[in-house]
C-alpha cells in the first residue's frame, strides 16, 4: 500500500496551493509531489498498534489481536479505506483545479502525464536496449582478446617447447663431444 501519510500531506499542499496560484504552473510542483506519492512502491510500515484513529475502530470492531498482519480484516479493511480516502481527494482536487481553470483542465493535466510517462518508459527501454547490445558488444571484443591471449599463450608455449628441445639437443651434442 502506498503510504496515506505521503498521499495526504501532497494533496493538501496541492490545494493549498490551488487557493493562492495565478496559473497552473504555480501549482505544478505540488501535482508532480501528489502523483510521485500515488506511484510511490507500496511500503508495508510494520506497527505495533494502529497508527490512526480509523485503524483503531477497524481493529477493535474486527477483534483483531495483531495488526500487523496484512492477512487481517482490520488490515485489508484500513488499506480499502485509505485508498478510497485518497481517491475522493485526489477526485475533490481535480474539481478545485477545474474550477479555477476550467473544466477539463485536471483531466489535461493528467492525460499528459499519461503521455509524457508513456514516452520516458519508452525512452529508457531504447536505453536498455542500447546498453545491453553495448555489454554485448564489448563481451565479444572480451572473448576475442581472450582467444588471442590464449593463441598467443598457444605460440609461446611452442616457442619454449622448441627451445628445450634445442637446448637439449645442444647439451647432448656437448656432452658426446666435448664442446
């Protein structure tokens, strides 16, 4: 679940912001802040008793013993309302915003973050793409530096091998006569 903390505290600065803002972009700051914390990974806060005055009631109604399990009634109940919660304001702050833009303006707003995402998803799966045929490439030019290495290990190891014969070769030769 994303935090409701996170959530909550970005939509009040949002409207906040909304009363006092000439233009959208006065307020852009604060919209980026709302979806970032909406996107946010869901981080699963372990608590020993319920944090809100919400979680208290679900828990005592439900006669739950341990609230942090997520398996729980009071749990899945609180994570429910919380997302509702943030839903309604998030719905609340679109009408402020179209109030005092116009109608359509939060639906603009958003849409275009849909595109813009859409682009920077599409815009960092060329760059993987690009970096992996780059690893690919210098794996290849690895392996084949490596073969040479290995070939030239191959020559030098021929190399040493002729010269102890031809060292023994002579020793022989010196011993039979004498050099």
């Amino acid at each position: 679940m994303v935090d409701p903390i996170t959530i909550g505290i970005a939509i009040s600065s949002a409207k906040m912001l909304i009363d006092k803002a000439v233009e959208v972009k006065d307020i852009a700051g604060a919209l980026d802040n709302l979806f970032h914390a909406q996107e946010g990974k869901p981080v699963k806060v372990k608590h020993k008793k319920p944090t809100t005055r919400m979680q208290q009631l679900l828990r005592m109604k439900a006669g739950d013993a341990d609230y942090d399990d997520e398996t729980s009634i009071s749990s899945v109940a609180n994570d429910i309302l919380v997302k509702k919660q943030n839903e309604i304001a998030l719905r609340n702050l679109g009408r402020e915003i179209d109030r005092k833009w116009g109608l359509g303006t939060f639906e603009l707003i958003t849409d275009e973050r849909e595109k813009r995402l859409a682009e920077k998803k599409i815009a960092e799966d060329k760059s993987k793409e690009k970096a992996k045929i780059s690893k690919e490439k210098s794996d290849e030019k690895w392996d084949k530096a490596f073969n040479y290495m290995i070939e030239f290990g191959k020559v030098i190891l021929v190399f040493a091998a002729a010269g102890i014969l031809v060292y023994f070769i002579w020793i022989n030769r010196c011993v039979e006569k004498v050099c």
